[in-house]
C-alpha cells in the first residue's frame, strides 16, 4: 500500500490488518470517541462502535461458503448493480458484484470539523472477471464519514456508451438487542412490495414491529426512518439522499435455521434497513453520467417513556 496513505491513515489511528477477510486488507481505526473496521473485500463497513456504547453494525459469527459468491451477513453490504436475483441471468450471484469483489483505499483525512475520511475505489477495469459478468464500465466510490455517528456516500460512475439499467441497496445490518421489541418508525402510509407474501403490495400502517419475518421493499419512501431498540436504550435516525426505497429484511426464526450462512439465533440480533433503489424505483445512469446514494445514521438515547 502507498506509503503516503499509511502515514495519513496512522494520523486518524488507523492500521491495516492484512488478509483478515477473504485474504483481503482490513482498516482499523481507534479514536477516542469511535472505533471503526472497513474490509476491502467487498468494500464493507463492518463494525462501528461509539465509545461506551454496543457497536451500531451486526456481524454473523457464521462465515458462509468460502468461495467467490459466498455471502456473509455483517455491516454495510453494497447491492450493485442489481438488487435480489439478476432478472435476465440466474447463475449470477444475488444482489450484484461490488460485494464479491476487493476494493482499493484511495484517500485517507479528515472533514472540517474532524470526522475521519476513508475513500475505497471500485472500477470494472481491475477485474477482468467483472468485465466478463457485466457490459458496462463503470466506477464506484465509497466515502465513509466517522465522527458522531457515520455516513456511507456511495457514488457509481457510467463510463461506458449506453444507459446503464441500476437496482440497489446499502444492506445495512443494525446490532439490536431483541429484534422482537425494536421498532421502526416512519413508514406509516408508505406502500410496499412484501416478498414473504408473492410480492403483493400493501400499505404500512403505523410503525413497524416486531422487526421479524420482514422481507418489504417500499417505495418511494421518506428520507428518513428511526430504528428505537428498547433493550440498548437507543435511537438510530437514518436519513438518506438519492434513494427512493427502503428494504426492511429480516428472515424470522424459520428462515433463519434453514440457512447455512446464518447462525439460528442471529435473526433476533439484527434487522436490516436498507437505502436503496430497487423494484419500480429502480433507473437508468446515462452513458457517462454518475449517481449518487448516500445514508447517514445519527444516534440518540431512548427516553424511557418512549416505548411502553
């Protein structure tokens, strides 16, 4: 690695932890306030920790299979370019190809007011394999944001000559501490596709809970939803630009046991709030042009008349 990015890495408390996953690079950051994993492979968030608090991300203990497509379930997956099973071709791997693959530390700082700066680059002509799955070019940026909470800014850029058909998600897996009583707030009204029901549409009504048996992609949804997890006494706003959906998924106590990337109890640790673009919210990057998605999650103690 670039030696010039060590030292700025080293600056913000940052090391690298060679060949931790999938014989991939892993970033490590310690500050006084957070602590932070960044895995290349895949271009993952993996954990996030407030000083004092339970980490912010879930990570399975399950490694899954260890082969190119194997999927883990931990952190910030990115789903792209498409979300779920690829329409035209089934033998391509779910939700896309920037999971699969191993991205490149490109930039290391801080913003004005301090917030640590890690950039990760993913571009198709790196990967001949890419090259062969997908005839488009294209480049991806990741700009992470670790301060008071975090963001992930994911940029895709069109390099090639035609439009560029897009679905995606940034698969966030949130840490709760019982999936049963956390609550999701700020869907009520929000029409969605739920996917346990043969993709039938439906109408949220109130908030969303328990989090359990959930696999909904809403549409058009609002900017932002709040995450209140009873157990850790906490609140998670998530706000988001670029994106017209929000995926909600968690696989429920059956589903959870005939996994084998999955431990039986993980289900009632985690749920997914995911910042996408997916279904009738999926589009098109002109030929040359770039989209960008971006979530931030902002954290706030629970009042302990919040929930009853």
């Amino acid at each position: 690695m670039d030696a010039q990015l060590m030292r700025e890495l080293e600056e913000i408390g940052g090391e690298i932890r060679p060949n931790s996953l999938r014989e991939c690079d892993e970033i490590l950051i310690d500050q006084p306030s957070f602590s932070a994993r960044i895995a290349l492979w895949g271009g993952h968030l993996v954990s996030f920790i407030q000083t004092g608090q339970e980490d912010l991300l879930f990570q399975s203990d399950n490694e899954g299979a260890q082969t190119r497509f194997g999927r883990r379930h931990f952190g910030v997956p990115v789903c792209w370019p498409w979300f779920g099973a690829n329409a035209e071709d089934d033998d391509l791997p779910a939700h896309g190809l920037a999971r699969y693959f191993r991205w490149q530390l490109v930039e290391v700082g801080r913003f004005k007011n301090g917030d640590a700066k890690i950039v990760l680059r993913l571009a198709s002509e790196d990967h001949p394999l890419i090259e062969e799955m997908w005839p488009y070019a294209f480049e991806l940026r990741q700009v992470f944001r670790l301060g008071e909470g975090f963001s992930v800014n994911f940029s895709a850029a069109n390099l090639s000559d035609k439009a560029m058909p897009i679905s995606e998600a940034l698969h966030t897996y949130f840490r709760v501490g019982d999936n049963k009583t956390a609550e999701i707030k700020g869907l009520d009204g929000v029409q969605y596709v739920d996917k346990f029901d043969d993709g039938n549409k439906k109408q949220q009504i109130g908030s969303v809970q328990p989090c359990e048996e959930l696999d909904r992609v809403y549409l058009n949804a609002p900017q932002e939803t709040v995450l209140e997890d009873l157990v850790l006494q906490r609140k998670l706003v998530i706000s988001s630009e670029g994106a017209q959906s929000t995926v909600l998924w968690n696989p429920g106590e059956a589903l959870a046991k005939l996994r084998t990337d999955m431990e039986d109890e993980d289900y009632r640790q985690f749920v997914c709030i995911e910042t996408a673009n997916a279904l009738d919210n999926a589009y098109k990057i002109p030929a040359g042009d770039m989209h960008q998605l971006r979530f931030t999650v902002k954290v706030e103690p629970l009042k302990n008349n919040a929930s009853s």
